[in-house]
C-alpha cells in the first residue's frame, strides 16, 4: 500500500516537509528542493536551539547588545572579541568574573551562554548552591556518576553566585570534582562577590582552594566588576525628587554593610589574591 507523504517523510525524518512545501514557490526542481530542504534545516536549528537554552537552565534571557561593558576591567591578553565571538569555548579557556553585587556579572555570563546555545553549543546553568546540592543528592542515591557524565557533556558550564552561602566539605570537594572534570575540556564561567583570596571562607579548605583556583585561572580570562549595584542604582534612581544625596548615601552604605566589599571599590582590588 502506498504511504502517505506525511507518512513518508515521517519514515525519513522529514517532519517539517510537510507543514511547509505547499507554502513554497516552485520554478524548476532543484531551486524547488533546495529551498524545501533548506527551509528543514533552519526549523530543525531553531529546535535544537530552542531544546538547548531549555537545557541548559538559565534564570532569564539576556543579550549582550544590551550589556555594558564599562564596568568591566579585563587583562591585556583577553579581548571583548574572544568573548563575545565564543573563542574561549573553542580553546576550552574559563571566564572568572569577580566583583560586586549588582555590576553585571550574570548578566553577562546569561548572554554569553544565550550566545553559546545559539550557536549550537552545549551549556548548562547552576547557581553555585544549586549545583552543590544537586551533586550532593545524586551521590546520596548512588547516581553521581551519571551526573557527572551529564555535566561532563556540556562544552560551557556556567557557575553563578559563587561566594554567599558556605560550601559544607562533602559539597566543596564534588564542586572540585567538576572544575577538575572539566580541566582543559571544558569551558567554565564562574561569577563571584569575593576576591579569590577570600574563596576559601566558602570552601572551607586552604588547600582545595588552592586547587580550585589553581586549575580554573590556568586558562581564564579574569573580568573585574566594579561600581554601584544596577538593581540599587535603578532602585535610587526613583527616589530622586524625595532623598537628597545625603539619604542617597545613608543608604549606599547600609547596602554595603550587606556584602565583604566595599559596592564601589576599585577596579583592580577584585583581583588581588592576598
């Protein structure tokens, strides 16, 4: 019995054809079939990258048009071409964004990873904690092998808010474990409110910070983040007509008592590891 075209082209992996061949102008064969077949191929990329940013759980969608740069400090020997082209995927270097709450750090590890989907790539999203205790509940019922497979297979793996809550050893060490895992294999971008001297306060251990850092600054470009917190800023900004600037900065300050640094501390403070 003959099959349907909507059977056929199910048997051959074709399910678009048929939604989409009426719709098409034909002038001789091969034009005809090479818009059809092109016109798969985009529905079937637009899939895969929709299934791609679905995996790899981002809080949000956010564009690097939109990002700006200028609180951000990075070494002679990283570009905003090498970011924002995915270079540093390719050579399996990692992004270290250090600074203040507020200046842009997941904002730009968002639209670095949007990007990253959108052009084909594998990418997975985790706040720091978040990663943690799903690494900690996957060992607990015997299934971090598989987890750590699952990580394994991603070509960007993006580590957000690094530095508020305390890492237990047992979680500490399976976050080692992933950084190690992905050791020159992998990309990694991690966002952090604390100096690299001050990630053992989280950690817990001198050593396997030492290790951590050690293995993730080897190939990294390393963004500093200063000035105001963003969200403060647009929080401020509408209280203009009824605080004058002294309130203004009562209340700076008391944001600052929430957090190790200062909101507005220089730019290369971020860095240092002493």
């Amino acid at each position: 019995m003959q099959l349907s075209l909507a059977q056929q082209c199910k048997a051959l992996k074709l399910a678009n054809v048929p939604l989409i061949y009426q719709d098409l102008p034909f002038h001789e064969a091969e034009q005809y079939l090479n818009e059809l077949f092109a016109e798969e191929l985009r529905v079937r990329q637009n899939k895969r990258i929709d299934m791609l940013i679905k995996t790899a759980g981002f809080p949000n969608s956010k564009s690097l048009e939109n990002f700006d740069w200028s609180p951000v400090t990075m070494s002679e020997t990283s570009s905003k071409t090498d970011l924002t082209e995915l270079k540093f995927i390719e050579r399996c270097e990692n992004i270290l964004a250090v600074g203040a709450v507020g200046t842009g750090k997941t904002f730009l590890a968002t639209a670095l990873g949007l990007r990253a989907c959108a052009k084909g790539k594998a990418v997975r999203f985790f706040r720091c904690l978040d990663l943690v205790n799903i690494l900690l509940e996957n060992h607990r019922l015997g299934r971090l092998k598989k987890m750590m497979s699952l990580l394994g297979k991603a070509e960007l793996l993006i580590i957000d808010e690094l530095g508020f809550v305390p890492l237990n050893r047992d979680g500490a060490e399976l976050l080692f474990n992933v950084v190690a895992q992905a050791y020159e294999k992998q990309s990694i971008i991690i966002t952090s409110n604390l100096q690299f001297g001050h990630w053992n306060s989280v950690l817990g251990d001198n050593r396997l910070t030492a290790a951590l850092i050690d293995r993730l600054v080897h190939h990294a470009h390393i963004l500093a983040f200063a000035g105001k917190s963003y969200r403060l800023k647009q929080a401020l900004s509408g209280l203009k007509d009824t605080k004058n600037d002294n309130e203004e900065a009562e209340i700076e300050q008391e944001m600052n008592k929430c957090f190790p640094f200062p909101m507005g501390e220089g730019k290369g403070g971020w860095i240092s590891s002493s």
